[in-house]
C-alpha cells in the first residue's frame, strides 16, 4: 500500500507515541508534492495530503548521504523503542542503518519495515513514499 508507512506513523503518533518524521531537504517527502495543495498554489509546505499524514509527528530535515546526517539517525534509534522505515528494499542497510547495524544502538529496537514493494521481487528496489520513525522514549513517555 502507498502510504502503509505514513498511515502506521501517524496511528502511532495520534495514540500518544512520539513520532520523529525523517526526510532530507534534498529528497523530500513525495507527499509535499501531492495534491490537493493550499489554495491552489504549489509549495513545499502546501500539500493536504502531507499535512493530513503527518499530524502527530514531530519532524527532521537529515542528509542521511552524508556521515553526520547518520550519526544523528542513530542516535535518534539508540532513544526509540521503534522504528518505521518506508524505504524500498535494501536502502537502511545501505545507509548502514539496517536492524543489524540499529541493534547495535539499541539492543531493544524494534524494526518495522513497510517497503512498497516488498523485500523480493522484480520491483523491490523501486521507491516507495515516506521515510517515519514513531518512537518512544525508554522510559515509555
């Protein structure tokens, strides 16, 4: 489902967990790009369906390309309890923040993974739409 990720975040976030909506200013959420948008007018912070979506979330612009945008990611999964990836198939393990590589921050984590479409098959690296991580503080607060 498209928006599997976004939707799961957002219940997440709407029944009290703290969500951290992860994006890079370079490859922004596609639903800032989808209609309908705020008076007619296209803007990067104009979007319905993204406001919609992403209500209950607190949100961060990371390059996770670059080490430090990285570094921060994981200090965000050594706080969380979970983490919401909606990424085609292979792309946290890349950014070296695969669960094996997230375990390693935080022995408790647990890992959701929404890809698009799916792990295997002929159109498994294709992109999917957001990139949520719902979390929680340890203390469950």
């Amino acid at each position: 489902m498209l928006i599997a990720g976004p939707l799961v975040a957002k219940f997440l976030g709407d029944y009290g967990a703290e969500v951290i909506h992860i994006e890079s200013g370079t490859r922004q959420d596609n639903l800032r790009s989808t209609l309908p948008m705020k008076d007619n007018v296209s803007g990067v912070n104009r979007s319905a369906a993204f406001a919609r979506y992403n209500s209950s979330k607190y949100g961060v612009s990371l390059n996770l390309s670059h080490a430090k945008g990285v570094e921060i990611a994981r200090k965000i999964a050594a706080w969380a309890d979970v983490v919401l990836e909606n990424f085609s198939s292979g792309t946290m393990e890349r950014l070296g923040l695969g669960y094996d590589d997230l375990k390693k921050v935080n022995s408790g984590i647990i890992m959701v993974s929404l890809p698009m479409f799916g792990h295997s098959g002929p159109l498994a690296k294709h992109p999917g739409l957001d990139r949520s991580w719902p979390t929680s503080s340890a203390s469950g607060t």
